[in-house]
C-alpha cells in the first residue's frame, strides 16, 4: 500500500495532466464541423444528461439511479461502465480521447468515415480511434 500523501500528489499531478488535454485538437475535423457538432452537443437531450451527470457527479451506486427521473436514470445506466472515462470539454463530451457523437450526426459520421474508401478494417479502426 502506498503512502497517501504520495498518492494524493500522483493523483493531483494525473488531474493537472489530464486538465492539459485538448481533445480537440486531436481530432480531424474541420473548425465548422467541430462547432456544428458543438451545437448538436448542446441540443442532443441525452448528451446534455449525461453533460449534467459528469459535472454534477455519478451516483455511489448503479442501484441510486432510481432516485432519477426515469431519463436521467436510463442514461446513467447507458454510460455506466464508462462512467471513469467520460469527460466534457467546450461543450463536448468524449469518452477518453474519443468524441461522443450526438444521435442526429451519427449517420453523417458514419457516411463520412466511408468515404475515404480505405476498406471496412480501416475504416472501422478509424472510427474505434476517434468517436464513440
């Protein structure tokens, strides 16, 4: 076991790392792309949930969720098990370095990855690397 003195310094200097993450500046998207998925961020009702439940903080336990209206409580249970990788920033929300792609831009994501024509193994690596 570690001393907590020397793990809540190792703790406070991953959180100092992490808060230097642009995420955004990993991904490949264009400026005017990257602030329509901004905007659909901030209208998709499941993503401003789950927006709220990562400032506001997670319930102990799964079983807690029941105290939530019944929507909040489905997305809790939805991203639960992701819940230690889910981050927000500029109005994003990501899953590790990955975008979490709003429901009404899924399908122009997806469309997009095809594209590039690069075969289904590279195409699904693609979209593995950076949206979620």
């Amino acid at each position: 076991m570690s001393d907590p003195d020397i793990r809540s310094t190792r703790e406070q200097l991953f959180a100092f790392e992490l808060e230097q993450i642009k995420h955004d500046e990993d991904l490949s998207v264009s400026p005017t792309r990257l602030e329509k998925l901004r905007e659909e961020t901030a209208k998709d009702e499941e993503l401003k949930i789950l927006s709220d439940v990562i400032h506001e903080g997670w319930p102990e336990t799964l079983a807690e969720a029941h105290k939530y209206d019944r929507r909040r409580r489905q997305v809790i249970e939805l991203y639960w098990n992701s819940r230690d990788e889910l981050t927000t920033e500029d109005g994003m929300v990501y899953k590790g370095h990955r975008l979490v792609i709003p429901f009404k831009e899924r399908p122009g994501v997806v469309k997009s990855l095809h594209e590039s024509h690069v075969g289904i193994e590279e195409t699904l690596r693609r979209a593995r690397d950076t949206v979620y």
